[in-house]
C-alpha cells in the first residue's frame, strides 16, 4: 500500500510539472488543515446513507473534467442569461450528487472560517473518498483548482463521452482531453461502481444479441421493456458498490451492460482486449493504475492562480 502510495505521490507530481499547473497535495494545509479531513467524513456519511452515491461523485468528477477542464462547472445552476451543464443530454436526469456538495461546501466554509476551498477541489477529492469508502485504494489528489464562472451546455453536449459510442469514436474523445487508449480503459473501470438507467443500455440489450450473454440479456429484460420505463436502473457490474475488477470480468463474458464498455473487449486480440485481459486479471495493477488515471484526469486545465475564482456557493457565481 504504501509503495502504491508513494508511486501515485510521484505521477502526480510529474504530471503537475509536465502541465504547468499550480496545484499541489497540501494546499489547504495552512489555509484550511481540517479541509481533507471533513470532505472524507462527510462523503462516507453520504455512502452510509446510500452506497450508491459513491459511483454518482465518482461520475461528477469525471462529468466535470471532460467540459473544459476540471473546474466545477457542472455545478453552477441555469441562470436567466446561460444554459450550464446539468441540462446537458448526458447530464440531465442522469448526474446526482450535487446535494452532497453543496452540504460539504457549507462545512468546509464553517470550519475554514471563510470561502477558502474551491468547489473544484472538493469534487476531486470527493471522488477519491468515494473509491476509498468503496473498497479501493487511495492516492494523493493534487489540489489549488479554482471555480469556473461560467458553463455550457453546448460544451457538454459535445464533449462527454456517450454510451452508444463505438471504441473508434471514445479513442478519439479521449485523445482530445489529452487522453490515452490504456487511460480509456482504465478510467472506464470508474464502472466497477453504479448503475446506468434503461434509456442508456436499451439499444444494446434488443440489438447486440451477438455480443451479449444470454442469461446475462434475460435478466436485463426483466428489468428494461422495449419501450417505457427509461429511468430503470441496473448495476454497471455484479457488485455496483464495490470497486474490484469484475467490471473487466464481465466485458470478456460478454456481461457489458452498455455498448461503450464492450466496444472495450471485442475478442479479437487488440489492444484494448490485452488491456481488459491484463486488469481482469491483476486487481492490484488496476487500483494502482486506476489511481494514477484519476489523478491525470484531475489534472486536465485547471483553473490556477488569478483565473477563475472560489465560489462561496457551488451553484451560482459569486456576486461582484
């Protein structure tokens, strides 16, 4: 554990280096030293109370990162002049936890005395706390985002991956964020935890037959009808609230309830294939690596410095 530990510490600072950001591990450590310390008991208060929520903070960090940048923009609420993010198709009726953030962002006011941890940071780190509540392993989250002051619907409509995309099509999305093939996979196996709803894997379940396990396609009929019922949720994997490696188990079983995670694992011995194989089989390489992916994730644009700013309220821009 620790050398894993020590290993993710020297990725993230080699990252934060190569991309010029500002962002470091103990940033709140004079400004706010109980900073970490409440967001991590307040996101396993909120798993306590709903283990599926961990999956949901895990998502609205990855949700945030991919419109440009890791900035919090995803939080801020429609306003008379600007359609932000919540709206968006792969958003809307879909990303939770917003309440959750809202709690620790009034906490954190409390206890640091003033508007001093940004609403970006608490995103990132509520996702690693939500692995780590989960069953998997920690890693260092570099911190010293600030808030974005405006969103766009546009910008998230365009830019999150979708689940009714080919692997040429997510490769190429990735690509774009700065992202890798082996970061594809293994940020998509953020799909050990959660659950997706019938408008999301009803395509594949009635017409990707020959990709789908029998038993596995039955099962799902039970719970998503042809037509009606959208909002039916089923588990990404066979242990939604646990993160391990049966996600990837599941792909070469032929068990990917959506298109995108199969497109994954084809059977034809590419490299995404080896990748699948590779964590399906090793879980300590995947919580190491998964770690590492999160942390490149969270690093992507930043807000630093004099730009952006820190919102007293996740939801709306502050008052000049």
């Amino acid at each position: 554990m620790a050398a894993v530990l020590v290993y993710l510490t020297v990725i993230a600072a080699a990252l934060a280096s190569a991309f010029g950001v500002e962002l470091t591990a103990d940033y709140y450590s004079e400004t706010c030293p109980p900073a970490l310390s409440t967001i991590k008991l307040l996101v396993g208060a909120a798993i306590l109370r709903e283990p599926r929520m961990g999956a949901s903070l895990v998502r609205l960090h990855f949700h945030d990162c991919f419109v440009n940048g890791c900035d919090g923009s995803i939080l801020l609420d429609d306003t008379d002049d600007t359609i932000g993010e919540k709206t968006a198709k792969p958003n809307n009726n879909s990303v939770r936890g917003y309440d959750v953030i809202d709690t620790i962002k009034s906490a954190l006011n409390t206890v640091c005395l003033g508007n001093v941890v940004s609403c970006a940071d608490i995103v990132a780190v509520a996702a690693r706390d939500s692995i780590v509540a989960l069953g998997g392993t920690s890693y260092d989250v570099l911190l010293g985002r600030r808030d974005a002051t405006t969103a766009s619907i546009d910008d998230a409509n365009n830019d999150i991956p979708t689940p009714f995309m080919d692997l040429p099509a997510l490769l190429a999305n990735f690509e774009s964020h700065g992202l890798s093939l082996h970061d594809l996979v293994v940020l998509s196996g953020g799909h050990t935890l959660g659950y997706s709803r019938c408008l999301f894997f009803r395509s594949r379940l009635y017409n990707e037959t020959d990709t789908l396990d029998p038993a596995y396609a039955a099962s799902l009929d039970e719970r998503c009808p042809a037509s009606g019922d959208d909002d039916a949720l089923s588990a990404l994997d066979d242990t939604p609230t646990t993160v391990d490696t049966d996600y990837y188990q599941g792909l070469m079983q032929g068990r990917a309830l959506l298109h995108s995670d199969q497109q994954l694992y084809q059977g034809g011995g590419g490299d995404a294939d080896d990748l699948v194989k590779y964590y399906g089989e090793n879980p300590s390489k995947f919580w190491e690596d998964f770690g590492a992916a999160m942390v490149k994730m969270g690093n992507l644009s930043p807000l630093t410095g004099d730009e952006g700013e820190v919102r007293e309220n996740c939801r709306v821009v502050n008052q000049q």
